[in-house]
C-alpha cells in the first residue's frame, strides 16, 4: 500500500513537471514552484520529495521515497 502511494506521488510530479513544460516552455526550477503554480501539495503527504534541477534545458530529477517520520516531521529536500 505505501509503495502505491509513493507511485502515485511520483506520477504526480512527474505530470506536473510536463504540464509545466507544456504550457511554459521551460522545466519548473522548484518543488515550491510546482506547488505554487500547479497545485502540488507535498508537506502533507507521507513520503520525502528530492527535486533537482540539472539546468534549464533537462528535466529536473525527482524522486519520492521514505516516509517523513511516524510523527509526520518533514525531511523534505526542496532543491531548487
């Protein structure tokens, strides 16, 4: 079931990544960015969200994985 979550999550940005790219011609250079502008919502899910952007012409790396913390703390890396 966790692993299901964590797919979907990832499938998740990785639409939006493309969405972005789509309608603006460039790769989004934050996870704040996609959440901000696209309506991603990280901070409360389950899972840690690594996003690097490589530069300005690649997609960004992302990756979700592991859970936060049984008590919810955020280990969330929001590279830009």
């Amino acid at each position: 079931m966790a692993t299901e979550g964590r797919r979907a999550l990832q499938h998740e940005l990785e639409l939006a990544v493309q969405h972005c790219y789509a309608v603006e011609g460039r790769y989004p250079p934050s996870l704040r960015y996609l959440e901000r502008h696209y309506g991603i919502r990280t901070a409360n899910r389950r899972y840690q969200v690594e996003y690097r952007s490589i530069s300005k012409g690649h997609a960004p790396e992302i990756r979700s994985n592991g859970w936060k913390g049984a008590l919810g703390h955020e280990k969330m890396a929001n590279c830009p």
